[in-house]
C-alpha cells in the first residue's frame, strides 16, 4: 500500500456540498472517517467505520457521502484522488528511474565533469603539496628500498 501524507481538501465543495448541511458534530465524524480512510489507503472494512463513529454510522450512510460496497466503505471522491495519486507516483518513478539510468551511463555528461573537476581540485590541495626537496628525498628512499 502507498502511502500519501495528505488529502486535496477543496473548500468551497466542503462549505456547499452536501456535508455544509449536517450538523457540525456531524461534519466533524465525516472527517474523521475521511482522514482514517485515507490513511488505510482507501480499503476500509464496514465494522471498522462502526468502530470510529459507531453513533454517527446511520446518519453518514443516509447523506450517501459513504456508501457501502462489498463489506467495505466506500468514498468516491477520496478513491479518485488516491487512484490519481498512484499513477502520478508510478509516472514520477518511472520517470526518476529514466533520468538516473542516463546518468549512470552518460560518459561525458556535464555532471560527471564537474564531479572529475571536483576531485581533480580536492586531490591539488595546496597544503598537501610537498616541497621539491622532500619529493626528492621520497623519491630517493622509495629507491633505495
């Protein structure tokens, strides 16, 4: 199941749809049902929806805000926006594996000459530089060896 943080929360439907009607005790069982919902990936059993709301149950079946289908609820608008989620997600994979798949093998990308030239500067330390003397000196004892 993937995961998504939040919900597309659209005002103006809130304040004149159907839930703008109920009484705001009413309203606020909905959200709590919508936000559990949602964070069980769109897959709710019915006792589960008794369990949250047990005293608000009837009232949010007679609004037909949630249906039940199957021994499972049902919240249209919360299903169109996951199912829009996951194939946003599957495009946004898709895409993110395309992209690191060129650079891994491009050979001569402008990334990869920045990243050589970076090290190129890392390894040209000035203070890791030796003086000619102790290069010679390193020289002469890697010979003598």
């Amino acid at each position: 199941m993937k995961e998504f943080p939040y919900i597309k929360f659209n005002v103006n439907q809130w304040l004149t749809g159907t839930i703008a009607f109920q009484k705001l005790d009413v309203q606020g069982a909905y959200m709590k049902v919508c936000c559990y919902y949602w964070s069980k990936g769109c897959d709710l059993p019915r006792d589960h929806f008794k369990s949250i709301v047990p005293e608000y149950y009837n009232t949010l079946l007679k609004t037909n805000l949630i249906k039940v289908l199957e021994g499972k609820i049902v919240i249209e608008w919360l299903d169109d926006m996951y199912k829009d989620n996951l194939k946003r997600s599957k495009i946004n994979a898709a895409n993110g594996r395309k992209g690191g798949l060129s650079k891994a093998f491009a050979k001569d990308s402008l990334s990869i000459k920045k990243r050589k030239e970076k090290i190129i500067k890392e390894n040209n330390d000035p203070y890791l530089d030796l003086q000619p003397e102790v290069l010679e000196t390193l020289k002469n004892f890697k010979n003598a060896k």
